[in-house]
C-alpha cells in the first residue's frame, strides 16, 4: 500500500515538472509589405531581451548571407520584465546588395 502511493505521487510529481518544461518556438523570419523583414521572440524563462536581440541579430544576418546579401537593421525593440521573469525582443532588418 505505501509503495503504490509512493508511486503514484513520484508519477504525479513527475508529470508536474515535466508538463511546466516547454520549449520555446523556434523564431520565424517573416517578410513585412515594405520588403523588410521582422523576427521576433518572446522567452518565459529569459530574462535579458539583449542576450535575446543578440541572438535574433545573427539569426538575421545568416538569412541575408544565404541570399548573398548583407544585413541593414531598421528598428530593434527589446523589452525585460524581470518581475514575471520574461524577454521579448523583435529585431526588423533588410538585406541589402552586398557592396
């Protein structure tokens, strides 16, 4: 009896931690009307949106260099909220002709 109540609170425990556990997406180039491009990214677990721009910056700049192009930022937005313990940043570029 005490070993299958054991049992069941370890399982239950178990898919507690686990279903808590989510993946971020992974972040999506998206082409806007005007020929820019946005990628965006929203982390729970993240609390520098800085670390988070640094990493959709370069990102970025690999999509322009598979284009045979270069990277020209437009706008970067970044936003950290240390008290839900949270980073959002959206990074907006063009690829423009390598000079």
């Amino acid at each position: 009896m005490r070993s299958t109540l054991l049992t069941i609170i370890l399982a239950c425990g178990f898919f507690l931690l686990t279903s808590c556990a989510t993946v971020p997406p992974e972040p999506v180039i998206e082409e806007l009307q005007d020929g820019s491009f946005r990628i965006s990214v929203i982390y729970e677990t993240e609390w520098s949106g800085q670390f988070l721009t640094n990493k959709l910056i370069k990102k970025a700049e690999i999509f322009c260099e598979e284009r045979q192009q270069q990277f020209e930022k437009v706008q970067f937005t970044v936003k950290d909220n240390g008290r839900f313990n949270y980073a959002k940043s959206e990074v907006i570029f063009k690829c423009i002709k390598a000079k």
